[in-house]
C-alpha cells in the first residue's frame, strides 16, 4: 500500500478531522513550524516500498528555520542542533568516516530512513506544545502500518520517548535497537557514543540482501 492509500484511509477518521481543524487554526494564530507543505515531508521522501531504517524523534525543532518534517534535520543554512552533532559524532567513530557540517538530513529520507517525528508540528519556543492525542492517534496508525510491512526494517529508538514505541513492532521481519538519546544531557551521561547502531543497522539489511545505508553525508 503507498501513503496515499494510506492517507485516504486515516482521513475519513474522526482524529483526522479534529487534527486539521486545529492546525487550521494553528497556523492561522501562531507561528507553527515545520512550514505547513513540510509537515508529511517525511512521508513524501521515503515511499513504504522503500523503508530500510526508521528513527522516531519527539516534536519538530520550534525555532525559526530550524524543522523541516524530518526528525532531527535542519536546513543546510542552519547550524546542527546538538543532538544531530552527537549523531554525526557517532557516524564517525563507528563507520570511520567525515561528516561535513550540513544538518540536512534529506539526503537519508531518499536513501529509505523514515526520519518520523511522533508530533508532526510545534508553535515557535514552544517544545511540546502540540502533544496532542490526535498526533498519538496517527503515531499508532503509521507504526501499524510500517510494522505490517514485509521487509526488513530496522527501526532506531534513541531515548525514554522512542523507547515505548518498541512494543509496537511485532513483526519478525524487523529488527529494533535501542539507547539512550543523543542529546548532550543523556550522551554526556553515557550510553549514546559507541553504541555503533548505524553499523548495526546496515549489517542487518546487508544480511538481508538490501543495500546498505550510505549514512556519510
């Protein structure tokens, strides 16, 4: 099924409905990030028949030209958050590469890495402030969805937040690993660097026959 279908589908729901009447008024009351035509960003850069790796991050980035509806991507113009450095760190140590500094993450979206916030917007300086249970509500459909998939998908749960979402992937053909975040606060405390999870992963889709991520920017 493509996220069209997909899309029809969870549209006629009642969640679906109350979500776009509230980001109508959003939108029109506040300053909202990402820009409302990047909201599913995700979803139109990493088609399901493509999905190698998902990684699920919390809320979009909530100040000006930083989300762009990829979980932890900024826009090339836009300095790298800390916690996409200490991604970037871990890249290199555990793949010997140089990672430039670009925090565009397209790059991986077109590769099949569903970067996949589980609140898809946020009003400017405002972390959380659409935690809302129609966002919650879709989190349940999408990872329905993905876990019904038949390939091999590696899904990369980084934090207490993407950690609950382990229980919902119950097909055999994935393949879940988990830490700690990589932001500063919970890196710096151990458990992030050296946890070589981009390695990992591609050995698993290798193992598989699928092409490895290109994870060098």
């Amino acid at each position: 099924m493509s996220w069209d279908l997909f899309f029809k589908e969870v549209a006629n729901k009642d969640y679906a409905k109350s979500l776009k009447t509230l980001l109508d008024q959003e939108y029109a009351s506040f300053n909202v990030y990402p820009p409302r035509h990047l909201v599913f960003n995700a979803f139109s850069l990493t088609p399901p028949e493509n999905i190698k790796v998902v990684i699920i991050g919390q809320d979009p980035y909530h100040e000006p030209n930083q989300a762009m509806g990829l979980s932890f991507s900024v826009p090339s113009s836009t300095r790298v958050p800390p916690s996409l450095v200490n991604i970037f760190k871990e890249i290199e140590s555990d793949l010997g590469v140089k990672m430039k500094n670009n925090g565009d993450l397209t790059y991986l979206a077109k590769q099949g890495v569903l970067l996949l916030n589980a609140y898809l917007t946020v009003r400017q300086s405002e972390a959380l402030s659409h935690r809302l249970s129609e966002y919650e509500q879709f989190m349940d459909d999408v990872l329905t969805f993905i876990n019904n998939l038949q390939q091999p998908i590696v899904f990369l749960l980084w934090g207490g937040f993407a950690k609950k979402y382990q229980k919902r992937i119950t097909n055999g053909n994935h393949y879940v690993l988990t830490c700690v975040h990589p932001s500063p606060l919970s890196a710096n405390r151990g458990g992030w660097f050296g946890n070589r999870h981009f390695s990992q992963a591609n050995d698993f889709l290798t193992s598989h026959g699928i092409q490895a991520i290109v994870w060098e920017n």
